[in-house]
C-alpha cells in the first residue's frame, strides 16, 4: 500500500453519490479523483497529478472536466470543475447530464476557435491532448470562428521553440517551471483573449535564465512548447559522402524508444535501437554508455581527490546540463562545487574525434557526431562555446528520443521486426554502472562502486546501493567506504535542488558527494523522451528497466571495462591526469538571472 492510499484511509469517511452510484470516499478528495475510483471517466486537460514525480497542476483554467452537481431542484444545479471540487459528506454529482456533456464540449470548441488549424503539420500531430480530446468529446465543427492569435515564433535557442499561437493557458508549463523547478521563466503575458504564457515581458528564451530541462515541453498538451527540430541536419550529414558520421545513444533511450512503436513502458530494445541506426546510414553507432563509464573514472578520481584535500566539498556531479545552467543562473556563488568533468555524451564526442580517428586514420573535420539524447538541454550543452577542442565541436548535433523515432518512422523501419545487433568497437564495450545513470540516483551508485574500490583496495561484493534508490525528490543516506562514512546527497528535479543548494550555501548539513538530476525522476523522464502524457506508471517502468539493464551485464563497475582501461592505457595515462583533465573535464560561467 503506498503513503497516499495510508493517507486517503486514515481521513473520515463520507458518503457521497456519482451518476446514482452510491459510494464511501475519504472526505476531501476531489471528485475526479472519486470517480476515477468507480472507472468513471472525465476528461481533463490542464489538470495534472504526478504524485511520485511531484507536478501537480490543478488551476481548474480550462473548465473541461465540469460536472454537474444535484442541489435537488433541477433549477439550481450547477456546474463545478471536477479537479478542484472537494467530497463532502451527502454530496451528488452527475458527469453524464446534457448540460454537463454540452458545456465540455464547448469549452473544447472555444479553446479551438483560437488554436492554429494546422494538425497534419503540427510537431504533436496525433500526440497533442487537445486534439486527442476534441477527438473525444466528438467536435466536428467550430462553430466560434473569428479573430485568431498571431505571434511570431520564438527560435531564439537551440533547445526550445514556443509557439504562443498554440498556448490555451492551461499553465501545466508554468507550474512545472515555476513550482516543481523554481525556475521562475514562465508567467502569464497579456490579458483576456491574447493572453498566453511565456518568459518576463515575452523575451526571446535564449535571453531568459531558462535552465532548458524540457518539463514545459514534456508538461504541454500542445505544440505551444517544443524541442528545437534537428533531424534535417542529422539527414543532411548522412546524405554527405565527406563525412563519417557517429551516433551515440543515452542510457535512458533504450528503455523508452520502443513505446513510439507501441511497446510497453520499460521495453529494452537495446539491439533493435542499434540495428535501425545502422539501417539509417550512421557510419559508427556507439553507446553513450562508454561515456558514463569513462565519466565514472573522471568523477571517482575528482571525488578522492577532493576529499583526500578536502577542498570544494561537497562534490556535485555534473551529467545534467540543465542543473548546471541553473546553479550558473540561480547560485553562481556556488560554481567551484560541481565536478569539472565533462557530462558522458561530450566525453564520447570529444574521444571519437581524437582517439577513435586516430585509430580509423580519420579527419576529425570530417566526422559528425550525433548524440540521441532523452534530454533537450544537450542540445544548448553541445553549443557552449568552451565544449570545443581547437575550434572543433564535441558533439556537433544533439535529437531527442522523440526525433529519432521519427527518423525511423521516416525510413520506414518497422522496428518491432528487428533482429538484434551490437554497438561498434571501440567504444563499445559498457557496464551495469553506466546503464543506471539513466535514472536518479544512479550516478553517484556508479561512481561509488569504483570509488570504494580505489579508497579501500578492497573488493565491492555488494554492488548494489539500496539506499541510493527510490523516487522520492530528496534522497539522503550515509554509506560506509572502509572506515570512512560519506554522507550523500540525491536530488531529483531543480525545486529539490534548490533545496540541498540552500542547505549547502548555509551549511546546515555536511555532505560528501550529491547528484542532482533536473528532470524529477532523472534522465527517464527527461524533456525528450516518449510523453508520458501524466502517466506516471510510464516512468516507474521505465526506471525498473534501467536496474534490470544493469543487472544483466557481466561487468558492473566502470573501472573494470577493458576498452576503457586501453583509452586510458594507450591514449589518456592516468585518470584526472594532465591529458584527461585537458580533453574530459570543463568550466562553468557565473550567468545573470533574469
């Protein structure tokens, strides 16, 4: 049973009525909540509850989940917003009257007689909510035609485009920038029929302090937020007989790709995903994995080292480009406490362009490489001008999960028929450590397995850290490294960040090492992945998916990957040595908050 439902039984009972159901709910729950109970639908659109992940959006603002309630006289029944509207003892409702049908109904139609017509070219065609409910509720005309939107696009970043036309001021954006990030981008603009929902007096996002995580996308029910499309680029390179290009692909896609050709939640299609990239025309397919794995090798070394020093304590991993933004934007007093080393997809990028095309006898200004990333904000990381090596880009293009099944789609890949293949070599050899940086908390659990072995000599017979894992957005444990204790720190989503960043920034508490993941639940349900729709069973698949990812490979500690210990061997000497420090670790810049 889980604390909701402990939670939910503990309060008073009270009995109530739905569509003449007579039932007995805790006092207080909405009733759309009580009616979801008794497998009673009612659609909604700006409503979200996301428990486990934290987004609750519950502004009632789009009147699409009305009801009627029974006051006895016919007369005086009115209408209420389900989501908001609380059980109380004796209450009747009735979802299924003419009136409250009709009044959906033309709350539909009134949000789409200002909605772009535009659906067959629209980057969520079949995948928009509003669509999907006009769909529902059967709308087949418009009957309010008139004056429309017209706003010019906002391009401005290379991560996030907004369409202000196609905003309907459901504010699910807003609240997931606002309330669960503490971003702060995202308000209203405008009043009465212009308004729409957008940064401080409508500034062009890349001028705003906008961390680029992708929850306003991932939260949107329409395309008025969007990922920055780059698939025409990535198709333009392959179609080039000049260039040699590599793909690499996230931990947290393998997990996820397979529900854009509907499979379950969680489904690793691991050699399916590498057969179709090679099908595509990529020259290499390599796993990001390999660069977790060398990530691991930077930050355990980091990790000792400071604590042998005990300088900038508390270490803070650096995998997530949006965090990082943020704590430039938000805590820029605090920019000496990250890890200097690369995230994993600009390590690999930076590798295939030295060691691997000295291997291959290839140009590095020839080779393209194309990171499939479950995150938007890689695409503004791969454009940060001090991620360059002599001029020359890590990571040259950045897709979401979303874009490259679409690519697919495009070649007309049936990808549930596809035999298995694996990752090109080098670079290709990866570890159960690698796979679990796809979820919370898996980052610090993969550097701690190697970093107990180096501090203790000793060998780790209990892999996995139990106490690392979990959903909750702050997660706090003491785990035993030979004699010493090291207090650990795990945040998931930027709002709980804020938290453990204001407790060290005030030093109320003493940790040794913290991961912070801006996306709540981390990279599986990152801004670019599948949408989850408000499914959160969807990302409780996908993490298990992860662990059991990690538990099938042979090898389960970064330090023990033999294609990693000939980089380091052959090419890179020691880690956090001279040579890796120059090619694998960065700096962060103190930005202005606006």
């Amino acid at each position: 049973m889980s604390g909701n439902q402990e939670k939910q039984e503990a309060r008073k009972q009270v009995k109530v009525q739905i569509n003449d159901q007579h039932i007995t709910v805790p006092e207080g729950i909405t009733v759309l909540e009580a009616a979801h109970e008794i497998g009673v639908k009612i659609p909604t659109l700006c409503h979200l509850d996301l428990h486990d992940l934290q987004l609750y959006n519950k502004t009632a603002s789009c009147r699409v989940c009305l009801v009627e309630m029974i006051q006895g006289n016919s007369n005086h029944n009115k209408l209420v917003p389900s989501c908001v509207t609380r059980m109380e003892e004796g209450m009747m409702v009735r979802t299924d009257t003419i009136k409250a049908i009709t009044a959906r109904r033309i709350a539909v139609e009134l949000l789409l007689s200002n909605h772009p017509n535009e659906c067959f070219t629209c980057p969520k065609n079949l995948e928009c909510d509003l669509q999907s409910l006009a769909q529902e509720l059967k709308v087949r005309e418009i009957r309010w035609a008139g004056e429309r939107m017209s706003y010019p696009m906002d391009i401005s970043s290379d991560a996030i485009a907004k369409n202000s036309n196609k905003c309907i001021y459901c504010r699910r954006c807003e609240t997931g920038c606002n309330v669960v990030q503490t971003c702060g981008i995202l308000s209203g603009i405008g009043r009465g029929f212009n308004v729409f929902v957008g940064p401080f007096a409508n500034i062009p996002m890349a001028e705003s302090s906008c961390t680029y995580c992708g929850q306003c996308v991932q939260s949107c029910p329409t395309a008025a937020l969007t990922e920055v499309y780059h698939t025409d680029k990535v198709w333009k390179a392959i179609y080039d007989p000049d260039k040699f290009v590599i793909v690499q692909t996230a931990p947290a896609i393998r997990v996820a790709l397979g529900e854009l050709f509907g499979m379950k939640a969680g489904t690793i299609v691991t050699g399916k995903m590498v057969t179709a990239l090679k099908r595509i025309g990529f020259d290499a397919v390599f796993d990001t994995n390999f660069g977790a794995d060398l990530t691991v090798m930077e930050e355990a070394s980091e990790l000792i080292y400071r604590l042998q020093n005990n300088k900038n304590l508390p270490i803070l991993t650096n995998c997530c480009p949006a965090w990082v933004k943020f704590i430039e934007h938000q805590f820029p007093d605090l920019i000496h406490v990250p890890s200097t080393c690369k995230s994993p997809h600009i390590m690999l990028g930076q590798i295939a362009k030295t060691y691997y095309a000295e291997k291959k006898g290839l140009n590095p200004d020839n080779i393209v490489v194309v990171s499939i990333m479950p995150c938007i904000a890689k695409k503004a990381e791969a454009k940060r001008p001090e991620l360059t090596k002599d001029a020359r880009n890590n990571v040259d293009i950045s897709i979401t999960t979303r874009e490259i099944g679409a690519m697919i789609k495009e070649a007309g890949i049936e990808f549930d028929r596809l035999p298995d293949s694996e990752f090109d070599s080098p670079l290709g050899e990866t570890t159960g450590a690698s796979a679990i940086f796809g979820t919370a908390g898996g980052v610090i659990e993969a550097a701690l397995r190697t970093a107990y072995e180096w501090m203790t000599g000793e060998t780790l017979e209990q892999i996995e850290f139990e106490e690392l894992r979990g959903m909750e957005g702050i997660r706090k444990a003491t785990v035993k490294v030979g004699e010493q204790e090291l207090n650990i720190g795990i945040a998931s989503g930027l709002g709980n960040a804020r938290v453990i960043l204001e407790e060290i920034r005030e030093r109320k508490s003493q940790y040794h090492a913290i991961e912070i993941m801006a996306c709540p639940g981390g990279c599986i349900a990152g801004g670019g992945q599948p949408y989850h729709h408000g499914n959160e069973e969807i990302i409780k698949k996908r993490r298990d998916a992860i662990y059991e990812e990690d538990r099938r490979k042979g090898i389960r500690k970064s330090h023990e990957n033999k294609e990693i210990q000939d980089l380091y061997k052959t090419f890179l000497g020691e880690p956090f040595g001279e040579k890796a420090h120059k090619l694998l670790h960065t700096h962060f810049e103190k930005r202005e908050r606006i």
